[in-house]
C-alpha cells in the first residue's frame, strides 16, 4: 500500500468572470495553473506565497469543496473529484479542514458539543467512530479543553480556543489528512504557538497528515517537513524545510526571505521586488515571474519554466536555478 496520502496531479483551477459589458467577452481568472506535489503519510507540507497565489484555492480543491478545471486529486488513492456523493460524504470522514478564521467558522448558536459532533452526524453509521459522545469527548480530551466545556457557545472561549474546537472538530473523525487554511493568522502570537504545538502533539499521537497553508515563513519553519512556494498559480520551489530555508533556489523565495524582519540586523537595506504582480486573467507564455525578477533574461519571457530537479529532493522552476 503506498504511503502517499494526498497526491496533486496537474492541477488546474480557472473560473469565468460574469461579464462587464455587451461589447467584451467574459474573462477567466487562471488561479492554478497545473499544480504537481504528494504528501507523505504522517509529513507535514507547507504552501506559502503572497495573497492570490492560489493556496486557498489548491485547498479548496484538495478537499472537494470545489472541482477543479482539468487535473486529478487523489487522497488515500482515491480521485474524491470522480466520486459520487454517497461515497463522496462517506469519504469525507478521511479528510477534514481548519479554517482561518476561529470566530467566523463555528456557529455562535450552537454549543461545542453540536459542532464537534455534527461532522460525524455528516457521516453514514458505518463510519462512526464508535459512540458519538465517546468520540466528541475524546477529541476534546486531545485538544487540551475539559469536559465541562461541551455545554458552552463559541463566545465564552478566546479566540486560541476556539480554534482548538475546530481543531477537534476536524479531529473527531480520525482523519488520515488535515488541511489548515491559515489556522493562527488571526490570533495572537503567543497563542499561534499554542496552538502550533498542540497540531505538532496531535500528529504525533494520532499520525495525522497535514497541509499547512500560510504566508508567514517562521510558522512554517517551525510545522512543515516540506515546503512548496507559489506563484500566480504554479509552484515555483519544492524541498525539505532545511534545503529551502539552508538555500532557496528561486528568486521569488530568495525574495520572500529577503522580507522577513530579523533582529540585530541593523538598518541594513532589504531587497524589494520590482514591477507588477502578473495578472490572473492573462495566461503566460513565459514565466509568470519575470516581470519582477532581478535576473530575467530573454528565454524568461519565452519559454515557461519546468519545476525541475536541481538537488536531492530539492525542485524549482526557474531556467537558472
């Protein structure tokens, strides 16, 4: 049995935009433009890049939420794109998602012992995990709330608890994979340690999978086994967290590193990206970078990039990487 729990083939997301005038055709956003990556079982992968790079929508997809244009999404082996609903929901019980926002994503009416329990009342009885109150109590247990709090509402908790009832009600299942959608951007940074550590306990006990989406680097480095960077669409660099954050190849994450603040390091002048942001409603003929690249050449503009092997488990896509 392979130990692949979540593998990404060609993926590829475009949407239509209403039109805006009689005169015009209608534009398509092209927001993933043929994404390749797997995620070993018990592994850690984090997706980074700026906003509209298309991490949202990768994890949309990767959890059924959306279909995409052309490309296959497998989880556990399946392609949870091709399934029909009945075994679609049946199927659901195996990957879960949190979402960024703790405050938006639980229902203020109901308590937490209905919001963890109604994704296994989601589920048909086989798939259960044992009894549901025995179920709701132990991912509970596993996110470090007390019994006492199944009969309270989403406002009585803090906003670093509250994504610890999220994070339980992904739980419940015993999911083989977790997408995260910015799960501690909203919160404050003593408590995105908090509740970053309780995800690194939990795939330790319950040898969960995850897919960690973020634009912040410090709390991939301190999650994620592997990171994939993004760029309007394509995946721009993949390796080990070590070999990224030791030598990133590309030059948009050379960049993305450049930005982040660092301590004792005087008034030293950062490098800024010059140019425009690519637009979404052109398809490149080129790499989707080179506008903003500092060491674009004529073959940048011609020819797109293959993500290609340039180390040992280390890819990118730039022609002179």
């Amino acid at each position: 049995m392979s130990d692949i729990v979540l593998r990404v083939e060609n993926l590829r997301r475009h949407f239509v935009l209403p039109r805006e005038s009689l005169f015009r055709s209608a534009e398509t956003v092209y927001a993933l433009n043929g994404v390749d990556l797997e995620i070993k079982a018990g592994q850690s992968l984090g997706v980074v890049g700026e906003s509209g790079c298309g991490k949202s929508t990768l994890a949309r997809l990767c959890m059924a939420l959306d279909k995409p244009t052309t490309g296959r999404v497998e989880i556990l082996g399946q392609d949870v794109n091709k399934l029909p609903a009945r075994l679609l929901r049946r199927a659901r019980a195996r990957f879960q998602m949190v979402f960024q926002d703790p405050y938006g994503s639980l229902d203020p009416r109901h308590t937490v012992r209905r919001i963890v329990g109604e994704t296994l009342d989601a589920l048909p009885d086989p798939e259960r995990v044992g009894s549901r109150d025995e179920a709701v109590a132990s991912a509970i247990d596993a996110v470090g709330l007390r019994a006492a709090d199944l009969g309270k509402y989403p406002h009585e908790f803090s906003g670093g608890q509250r994504q610890r009832i999220a994070i339980a009600r992904a739980l419940v299942t015993r999911p083989s994979l977790i997408v995260a959608d910015e799960p501690v951007s909203a919160l404050d940074v003593s408590v995105q340690a908090q509740v970053l550590n309780l995800m690194q306990d939990l795939q330790r006990d319950y040898g969960v999978t995850y897919m960690l989406i973020s634009h912040d680097l410090g709390v991939v480095d301190y999650v994620c086994d592997e990171v994939a960077v993004m760029y309007l669409g394509r995946v721009g660099e993949r390796a080990s967290r070590a070999q990224l954050f030791a030598r990133p190849a590309h030059p948009y994450t050379q960049a993305l590193f450049e930005a982040v603040p660092r301590i004792g390091a005087g008034r030293r002048k950062r490098a800024s990206l010059q140019g425009n942001v690519g637009s979404q409603t052109e398809q490149n003929s080129g790499c989707a970078f080179a506008e903003r690249c500092p060491i674009v050449q004529t073959r940048c503009r011609a020819e797109i990039p293959e993500l290609r092997k340039i180390d040992n488990g280390h890819m990118a896509s730039c022609h002179f990487a």
